[in-house]
C-alpha cells in the first residue's frame, strides 16, 4: 500500500484516525500498532510473521543487554549486541543479495526491510550505550517497529527519540493541521511532479544511451535527478507529516538538497537520517576524522562502501558508493583549501553537475551504460536531434516547476499564510484544497506512480 494510493487516502487513512481517536489512551497504541500490521501486511501478508518474530527477538534482546549492563556482565552484554546485529546483517543480506538467486522465481522483499533493520539496529546500540532504556511494553516497541508511516521508506527514527512520545503525546487542532498539510505538501511532489517528471525519465532511459543526443542525456539525467528528490522527498514529507496527526514529532529528512553548496552538505541535507545512521553508528566507532589523515580517508570510503551495497548489489550501486567516497576525500583534504577560495556560485555549480553525474551511476543498469549515457552528455554525440527535441518540448514546463520547487520560498509562503491571521486564512484553505484535488485528479489519471525506494 502506498501512500500516494486513493485507496490509501480514502479508505485506510480515515479508518485508522477513526479507530486511533476512538479508542482510550490505554489502547491508542494497540490500535496503532494494528492498523500498521495491516497496512505491512496488505501488499504480502506472508512476511507478517517475520515482522512479529523480529519485534519479540529485538525486545528480549534488549531486556538482555539491559539486564547484563546492569549487572556488569560487559563480555556476555557485547555477545549478545553482536548475535543480534549479526542475526539482522544476515536477514537484510539474504532479502536483499540472495533471495533472487535461491529460486527460479525471485522472492519479493518484505516492505521496507532496510528502513526497519536499521531502526531495530539503532535500538540494539542505543542500549548498549546507554543511551536508551529496554521498552518494558512489547506493545510501544512493537510500534516503534512497525509504525506506518515510516515503515516503508523512513525517516530511520531512532528508539530514543520515539521513547517518551510512545508513553505520552496529545494531538491539537493545530498539530493535526500542520501534519495534514505536511502530508499534503509531500503527496503534491510525488504525484505532480515526480510522477510527471517520471514518464519523461522512463521513456528516455528506455532508448539505447548510446542513440541519445547530448541535450537528450542530459534530460534524461536531469529528470531523475528531480524525479527522486520529490519521489523520495514527497513520501518523507508525507511520512512526517502523517506521524505528527497521530501526535509523534519527526525530525526533517529533506533540507532543500539542491541548493547546497559542496557535496558534503549535499549529503547533509539529502536523506538526512540515513546520514546520520551511518555517521553514528559506522564513522565515528572508526574513529570518524579524529586519527589522522589517512584513517579519515579510509573511514570515508567505507562508510560510502557501505551505502553502495546497502542499496543493492548491483555493479553501479558500488562504483555510486567509490565514486563518492572519492569525491568527499577529494573535497574534505585534498582540495579542501583550493575549493574554499572559489565563489560560492560556482562551488554550487559544480556540487550540482557532480550530484548529477552520480545520479547516472545510481539509476544506470550496469556500467556500460552508466558511462554510454555519461559519454553522451559530455559531447560524444550529436547535441540536438529530433528526439531530444520532442521531449524537451514536452518537458520543460515540468522541470522549470520542478527548480521552482527546490526553493524555500514556497514553504515560507504556505506557512506565512496560515500564519497571518483571519484575513489570508481562507485564501489558504482555498489553495490548500486545490492543491488537493489536483492531487486527487493526477492519482486518477497518471499511469506512473511507482515508489523508487521502495526497491531499497
């Protein structure tokens, strides 16, 4: 089921706000926890039961660790974090590397496997940190784990930032509204933009790249590029904004990416809790950049080692992950000085046609044609020809909205009007609920709404 989906927003949406604001206190979360058993279960009811499995082995663990910390007990505390994490690397590597080759009919991936993983991951070093306490409740943890709305595609909330919001929230109008209008914001970009820019993307990328013109290469990598920042983008601003209906407070994932000024703020604002991840619980235990020069670089390179193979095992998903470890050894200190004394409007420039060309490794199939279509966009081929020429012409209004879109203002403005008393409210309910049925009207007619994350 996915968020985008009428079915979702007309059917499953206001049962469970129904069934979640009728129930006492003392059941909301049983409740919550129902609807989102339901909601992971829709698509492939028989991964239900792993679910259900990996909640109960992560809440005894962590009673475990807790329980041997508190007793001292550090060498039979730390066999069992590595027990468990090794137990959770074994069941992500076989879903996502090996369950497509153990049968002739590849076995689909549980929904959201890599953003629950990591998020049971955190849970398991948290408490052996310290830095959270083992749920006495199966029932909160159990929502923790299977909470719907970013149990597809995150944020990676972790356990102790959902903690004390788990034992006690309340929801006012004024939260319910600014959630719905979160919603609303996200499920904008991933049906008018995303989606549009989508059927572009899907019949450009469907010629040979080696038959694509130089403008052509570039529209095709340049649709990508802001078809999954609004894909992406558009179901974690759904995905918080759904969360803060039902009363939890989520940290922001997106932060206007495209405006940043070097590939490591890049990194900053895109994606922003898997970042965190990896630079909590990978970079800094290796020692993040405070042994040296060289264990920085090495630390780099794992880390984007990882993130490569964590989003799958394909050829160009690993040469994503080198191409930028290099880059971000590069700019961090070997041309750290060099790139600081250049304008700030061309540091932009070149972080953008840097994340570009890595959006063609990430989106191509293997790396022939990763660097076909690179070749291409760097002149090895005609500029303009008649196909490049129809697509642009039928494109262009979508990708200059789409720029528009990366910008601030629009936020400012949607916020300054609701913000600004009795006399622009009504202009706000009215734009607000065009924006809406425009939303309705595309998810009725668009023949693209496929989520790319979802594959991760």
């Amino acid at each position: 089921m996915a968020f985008g989906n009428l079915f979702f927003i007309f059917g499953f949406l206001p049962v469970s706000l129904l069934l979640y604001f009728a129930m006492p206190w003392k059941l909301k979360n049983t409740m919550l926890l129902l609807c989102s058993l339901v909601f992971f279960a829709w698509g492939n009811p028989v991964y239900l039961f792993l679910l259900l499995l990996l909640v109960v082995f992560h809440y005894l663990s962590g009673r475990e660790l807790e329980l041997l910390l508190t007793q001292r007990n550090e060498k039979r505390a730390r066999l069992v974090l590595v027990s468990a994490v090794a137990f959770d690397l074994l069941l992500l590597c076989f879903f996502k590397y090996v369950a497509g080759y153990v049968s002739s009919k590849a076995l689909p991936m549980p929904i959201g496997v890599s953003y629950f993983t990591f998020s049971l991951l955190s849970f398991l070093f948290d408490v052996y940190r310290g830095n959270a306490a083992a749920p006495h409740n199966i029932i909160d943890f159990g929502l923790y784990t299977a909470f719907f709305p970013k149990l597809v595609s995150g944020p990676i909330v972790r356990y102790c930032e959902m903690e004390a919001q788990l034992k006690r929230r309340r929801v006012t109008w004024e939260q319910f509204g600014r959630g719905s209008r979160k919603f609303l914001v996200g499920l904008s970009k991933k049906v008018l933009l995303a989606n549009t820019l989508g059927n572009t993307f899907n019949s450009l990328s469907a010629l040979p790249a080696g038959e694509l013109s130089a403008s052509g290469a570039w529209l095709c990598a340049l649709s990508y590029s802001l078809m999954l920042y609004f894909d992406f983008g558009g179901y974690s601003d759904m995905a918080i904004g759904l969360a803060e209906i039902f009363g939890f407070h989520f940290e922001e994932n997106f932060n206007y990416p495209y405006l940043s000024g070097t590939v490591a703020e890049f990194w900053r604002r895109w994606h922003i809790s898997l970042g965190t991840w990896f630079k909590e619980y990978v970079y800094i235990p290796l020692g993040g950049s405070r042994q040296g020069t060289p264990r920085t670089a090495l630390n780099l390179m794992v880390v984007w080692l990882l993130t490569g193979i964590w989003h799958g095992n394909g050829a160009c998903y690993l040469l994503w992950g080198i191409y930028y470890g290099l880059l971000l050894i590069l700019e961090k200190i070997v041309l750290k000085q060099v790139l600081e004394k250049l304008p700030g409007a061309l540091r932009h420039l070149l972080t953008l046609l840097c994340v570009v060309v890595g959006w063609v490794l990430f989106f191509s199939p293997d790396p022939v044609s990763a660097f076909t279509l690179l070749g291409r966009m760097f002149g090895t081929g005609g500029f303009l020809d008649p196909v490049a020429q129809y697509y642009w012409g039928s494109a262009w209004r979508v990708l200059l909205v789409g720029v528009l879109a990366c910008l601030p203002v629009w936020a400012q403005l949607g916020r300054n009007l609701m913000e600004s008393g009795r006399k622009w409210f009504p202009l706000s309910l009215v734009a607000y609920g065009a924006l809406f049925l425009l939303c309705i009207a595309g998810m009725m007619t668009d023949t693209y709404s496929t989520f790319l994350y979802a594959q991760f």
